[in-house]
C-alpha cells in the first residue's frame, strides 16, 4: 500500500495544481479557504480542501469546470442535472483511454475474456455506462451486443440465439429476463449464460443466490458514477466481500454527512472521490451522496486495493432507480418545464414481476388540464412520453386531486 500511497500523493498534488491554475471555480474555493497548492505536502492534507457537490456542475456550466481548452476535448458527454440543467462531461483523449482501461479492468475480474459474448441491456439513463461497459469489453477482445432500444423478448430472443455468455444489467432488468426464460425454456441448459454483471443498484444476495441455483450463473457486482470515472470506480473480486476501489485513480474519502469531517476505518459514511488522472474534468472531493464505509484487513483475493461495503442508501433524497437517478427537485423541474409550474405530486415504486416501476401521480387541476377523457388520456401519454426522453426511464403519470396526494404519503418515494 505503500507505493499505492506515494502514486496517490503525486497524482494528488498534480491535480490540485492544475486545478488552481485553470479551473476559476477551485480558485476561488480554495483562495476563501487561504490554501494554495504548496499546502498538499502529505495525503492528509486533502482534509484542506474544499468539497464539490452536484450543484457544481450545473453553477459552471456548460465549461467552466474544464481543466484544458476545447481543443484539447475529444469527446463530451451531457447528462441530465438534478434540477434539469445538463451535466456536461469533458474528455481528452487520455481521458477517453483511462475510460476504457478502468472498464477493461473490471470486466476482467468478472472473468470476461476474448471468448466471451457479451450483452448489454441497460435503460437510456445509464447510456453513458453502458458505452464505456462496450469499449472495455470491445478492449478484451470480446464480442459485444450494445444496448438497444428493443422489446424485453427481442433481447431475450438475442440472448437465446446468439448464445449470449455474459449479460450486463441492472439487478431488476436481469432478473426480468431470467424470469421470463425461466417460463419459456424447459431447461436452463438451453442457454449459454455464465455470469451476469449488474451496476446501477445494489444487488440482494438472496436474487445471487436464485440465480445461481436456477441458472448457474455468478453475479459480480460494480460501481461507479458517470461524472467521477464509470463502472469500474469499484467492483468485486472473487471472494464477493466488498468492492475494491480504483485506488490508482481516485481517492476515496468516508466522511460525515452533516460535519463534514473524516471518519475512521469501519465507520459508516458519505463517500466523497478526490479523481487522480482526469485531465478534462478533474473533481476534487467530489461529495457523491452514497453512504458506505471501508471493509478492513487484507482481501483474499490478493488485490492490494482498499475496499468499501456496497451502496445501500444514500443520505439526499436522490434515489436510483435501474441506475437512473431522480429527487423531487428533478421531478418538480420536469413538471415546471411541461406544465408551467408544479402541481403536488407523489412518485412511488410498484413491483411488477420482478421490475420496479415508478408512477408518478400528480395534483391534476383545471390550471394544466381542461379537456374530456379522451384528451386527457393524450394528454398523459404525451407526458410520459416527455418523462421517457427527459429522465431516461419509464413512468406511469397517473392523475388525481390534491387532498388526495396525501393518502399517498405512506408508500412514497418522493412527494412535494
């Protein structure tokens, strides 16, 4: 670990200089706090440094946390902001090749080799993971079948026939399609499939352990976030115990949510990622929202990397959602940008087979909708339309009458 620290120190004093010298927005946070970057002399002394929260993004948009000039960007992705304003993510090509190095890294210790077939099905939403997922499986040599906008029995149909061996999805997706295969195949022999990766939520053991016995299939889980590094940020080995992280990459922080201040070893935490080798877009103690903590001791698998305990909560009202993101600042921004002004609303999460749903029901008055049934029902479908393209994922828009949203409250998510 040792040499893991001296790599650390130096990336880390190289991105705090650079960050100073060309991003404004960490100058002037850094000036507030008198440091300069003569100040990062040891590891520790990241604890002098400002954070960065989401809102960041949206405050320095759409290029002003750029750490080079435009022509030095090869590649820029945008994601949707928490409050609608896009996120927007620079590339240098060095940026681009970490990308695919991290991907290959984690698709390699999930075992995936040259030999595999590799099918990919996650919701628009993560369609930034699910492209750096294809490159790095692409830099295995592995043949991929990228994400597709296609019916779940189309995908099950490509899974059968073009003997799909490795299968990358959100825990929920997946088990979908092994439910419905489960129902059309009189043996689990009739396919190919030897491993399922899930990012974008956290996965039950009791859904690995069904897998297994029905399918004989291991489930290797990772982690990631699309404005820090992608999936390969953490991922688990073959002991299953915790997910190592990119140390090499990125510092890893466990702090208190409400102070602000580090936390020990053990103790559960915000996680908050200090990015080492970002050229574009470096991010210095980036406050990610999920809680989690390290796992002490050594890993069995021999891998000198630190690990934390998979993501379960988080301590916003953010939630995931098959790896999209949604709070009520984002649902309120949509129903503003359609409608005007936001109604009261509730969004809940309904089990249908084993996929969550969301259902969005909103506080319906004659000041966004004055029309007969069969408007309304365009109307609506017109509305979710707009959530599919906006948010990246399905919702039912179900309308009802204010003091009725209340009657809601017990099964919620998110109400405002």
């Amino acid at each position: 670990m040792k040499d893991i620290d001296n790599i650390q120190l130096e990336l880390l004093q190289a991105t705090v200089n650079r960050v100073y010298k060309r991003v404004p927005f960490y100058k002037r946070q850094m000036d507030e706090l008198d440091i300069t970057p003569d100040d990062i002399k040891t590891l520790d002394d990241i604890r002098k440094l400002p954070f960065t929260t989401r809102d960041a993004f949206s405050k320095n948009y759409p290029y002003d946390l750029f750490a080079v000039p435009l022509r030095d960007i090869v590649r820029i992705h945008s994601l949707r902001g928490i409050d609608g304003t896009p996120v927007v993510i620079g590339y240098t090509r060095q940026d681009v090749g970490h990308r695919v190095e991290i991907s290959k890294r984690f698709l390699t210790s999930c075992n995936v080799t040259r030999d595999d077939i590799v099918q990919i099905c996650l919701d628009t939403g993560m369609s930034i993971a699910a492209h750096e997922l294809k490159e790095g499986a692409e830099a295995i040599g592995a043949l991929v079948i990228p994400p597709d906008p296609i019916s779940l029995n189309a995908q099950i149909r490509i899974m059968i026939d073009f003997k799909t061996t490795t299968l990358i999805s959100t825990p929920s997706y997946a088990s979908l399609m092994l439910s419905c295969l489960k129902r059309e195949l009189s043996s689990a022999a009739a396919i190919s499939l030897k491993r399922i990766i899930v990012v974008g939520e956290a996965i039950d053991t009791r859904i690995r352990a069904r897998w297994m016995e029905e399918f004989s299939v291991d489930t290797r889980a990772g982690y990631g976030i699309s404005e820090v590094m992608g999936q390969g940020m953490a991922y688990e080995c073959e002991a299953m115990n915790g997910l190592h992280l990119a140390s090499d990459y990125f510092i890893a922080e466990i702090i208190d949510p409400e102070t602000n201040q580090p936390l020990g070893h053990g103790e559960e935490g915000e996680l908050a990622v200090t990015t080492l080798t970002n050229r574009a877009n470096p991010l210095i103690r980036f406050k990610t929202g999920d809680v989690t903590r390290i796992i002490r001791g050594e890993c069995p698998c021999g891998n000198p990397h630190v690990r934390i305990a998979p993501i379960q909560k988080r301590v916003d009202d953010i939630i995931s959602i098959r790896g999209v993101k949604l709070s009520a600042r984002t649902i309120s921004w949509f129903l503003n940008e359609q409608l005007g002004s936001a109604p009261k609303f509730c969004l809940s999460i309904s089990k249908d087979d084993p996929i969550e749903r969301l259902e969005l029901k909103i506080a319906i008055s004659s000041e966004f909708f004055s029309g007969s049934l069969p408007e309304l029902h365009h109307w609506l479908h017109r509305l979710e339309d707009a959530f599919q393209e906006k948010i990246g994922i399905q919702c039912a828009i179900i309308p009802t009458e204010e003091r009725a949203i209340e009657e809601f409250h017990n099964n919620q998510v998110i109400c405002h």
